[in-house]
C-alpha cells in the first residue's frame, strides 16, 4: 500500500511538473494517507502513550511544553495525528513550490518520499517533525537578517524538540556568502580527524541526555558508527553538493550550504551513529537543494571542451549527466534497504483507524 502510494506522488509529480495547479495533489495524497494512519512507524504506540499521559497531567518531557500544550488541546490522539500531518505536509508543499522551479518541483517529491528519513521518519517522529518544520520558518528569517526572528523561531522550535537548540549558532552560516571548496574539505578534514581521536562516549551521553529523547540515547550509547557502505554512498551526496557550491548563489547557496551539513554529519557517522540522528536535522533541505544544484547544472548548455582542460570537461560530463543518476539509484537503494532491514518492520504494513470499527 504504501509503496503505491510513494509511487503514485511521483507520477502526479512528475506528469504535472508544467502544471502548478497539479503540484499540490501529491502532497494531498499524502495527506490522506498520513492522516488516517494507526499503529504505523516504530514511534506510534510510544506517541500514542506520552498522549494519553499528558492528558492526565504527567509530562516526562518538561523541557518541551509546546508539545504538551498540543496534546492537552486536541480532543483525541487521532485529531493530533490528521492535523500534525496537515501542518507537516502543507510545508513541504510551501518549501518545495517556493524555492524550485515548476518543472524541478517533481524532483524535490521524489526526493521527499524516497529519502525514507523525510517523508516516512517524520510520521513517527512527530515532535523532531514538528520542530524541524517550525525550522524551516527560522531559515527564512535568518536568511532575511531578521536575527530576533529566527531566535524567536529557534525557541519555538526547541519546545517541540529540545534538539532544535543546537540551531542557535547557524544563523551566521545561513547566509548567501560564497564558501570555497578547500575552506570545506580543511573544516571537515580536521574535525574528521580530531574524532578519530578523541572518545565520544561520555560526551555522546551526556548530550542525548539533555535532549532527554529515546533514540538519542540508543544511539549514543552505540559504540558502532555506520556502515563503510553507507558512508561511501554519502560520499557521493556530500561530492555533489560540494563541487557544484561555487555555482549557486541567491538563497540557492544558503540552501545548498545547510544541506551540506547533512552529508557531512553522515560520513561522520562512522565514528558515531550519534551522528546519523542529527543528520536528520539538516537532511530535510536536500528537497530543496538538490533539484536547485541539478536545475543550475541544466540550464548552463551544452558541454563545451575544453582542450585546454580534459579533466573539467570531464567533470562537467559526470556531473551533469552521471553524477544525477548515481544519486537516483542510491535513493532507491536506500529505499530497498530499508523495507527489508527488520528494525524498520513497524513501517512495512501499513493501517488506518478505520480498522477500529
């Protein structure tokens, strides 16, 4: 069921992407799906019962009163799951339309609902998505200099995820400043190399504690960082991105910046599967980025050689036509992997409250 359904939002997508009045129907596919959910995702039932505890006056997580606040004005679980996946769906509609062009939109769905720690991760991690939305409001201040804003925002955004905290400081990076790639591979070179060498445990702990969040917690107290695999594969997300930053500019380099972020915190999750969580974070602007990245690398032409330099005209080759695909197939191998890896089961079989009739 809901492999049709992911399925079918590229289509309308992708057959509507000369369309804007057709952009909005995936993510109202989406929409009636998400709404009508029970028992989906590996967080629902957890959700279900931090709802019913609110409701009664108990609160574990006091450092997010927004979130409470929720649950105490919704009249059931159920109007809380419908109204939360309005709000979610409704940005990403917003984000995607305003900040790709019309016929790039369908990439950024594709993008949306492959990338399974966008679409289907935030329906079970409904604070960090709620957060992580109230974010992408913040961005749009910061890129707007309006500091007071996007600290206003921050805080916001902090109540329904303690995490969104650690965005505080990103104000000076969201901006339109154009980054050099040697000033990138010298940062994430040397912070690479100074985690290989100190331990992270305690430290790890001590930062999922404060978050005071399950999965945090399970995951700083994993020794193991990710795959090889997985970390090549970011690779190829993280050389992407990088390579094409001195192309962009507007509030498509802010983007592209911030997105960055993800990758990097990806490849950095070999040390640490921490890492891997917080990636999360930033992993919501590929929607917007990547279609801007493959959009700017279209309208430039046709490849000139240059004899000069077989090398670039070479690079140019790859990363017009080579580089795109890589990235597609990744997704969907991403995709595959995680519908038969079996710690992701609550997400294979999917149900609506109607079954409680």
């Amino acid at each position: 069921m809901i492999h049709l359904v992911i399925a079918a939002a590229v289509v309308l997508a992708l057959f509507g992407r000369n369309n804007k009045y057709i952009h909005s129907l995936p993510f109202i596919l989406l929409f009636l799906v998400a709404a009508i959910r029970y028992q989906y995702g590996n967080d629902y039932a957890s959700y279900m019962e931090l709802f019913t505890m609110i409701k009664a006056g108990l609160n574990p997580n006091d450092g997010e009163p927004l979130f409470a606040v929720l649950c105490q004005v919704m009249p059931s679980f159920y109007w809380m799951i419908a109204l939360t996946s309005a709000f979610f769906l409704f940005m990403m509609y917003r984000f995607i339309t305003k900040n790709v062009p019309g016929e790039y939109v369908w990439i950024g769905v594709f993008i949306f609902v492959m990338n399974t720690n966008l679409f289907l991760m935030n329906l079970s991690s409904l604070r960090q998505c709620l957060a992580v939305m109230v974010f992408i409001l913040a961005v749009e201040m910061a890129y707007e200099r309006k500091l007071v804003w996007y600290i206003v925002l921050v805080a916001v955004a902090a109540m329904f995820h303690k995490s969104l905290w650690v965005m505080l400081p990103l104000y000076f990076f969201i901006t339109d400043k154009p980054v050099r790639i040697w000033q990138v591979l010298l940062v994430v070179g040397g912070v690479g190399f100074a985690l290989m060498l100190v331990d992270l445990q305690a430290l790890a702990e001590q930062v999922a504690e404060i978050f005071n969040d399950k999965n945090y917690i399970f995951y700083a107290q994993t020794d193991l960082g990710t795959s090889l695999r997985a970390t090549l594969l970011t690779s190829f997300f993280f050389a992407y991105t990088l390579f094409n930053l001195p192309r962009m500019e507007g509030k498509a380099l802010a983007y592209a910046k911030l997105y960055l972020l993800s990758p990097v915190l990806g490849i950095f999750a070999f040390r640490m599967f921490m890492f891997a969580r917080l990636q999360m974070l930033f992993d919501i602007f590929s929607v917007v980025a990547l279609p801007l990245i493959f959009a700017n690398t279209q309208k430039r032409g046709a490849i000139v050689i240059n004899q000069d330099n077989v090398l670039l005209t070479l690079w140019d080759c790859v990363n017009k036509y080579a580089m795109p695909v890589v990235l597609v197939l990744i997704y969907i191998l991403r995709y595959y992997s995680f519908f038969t890896n079996e710690m992701w089961e609550p997400f294979f079989h999917y149900d609506t409250i109607f079954s409680l009739l």
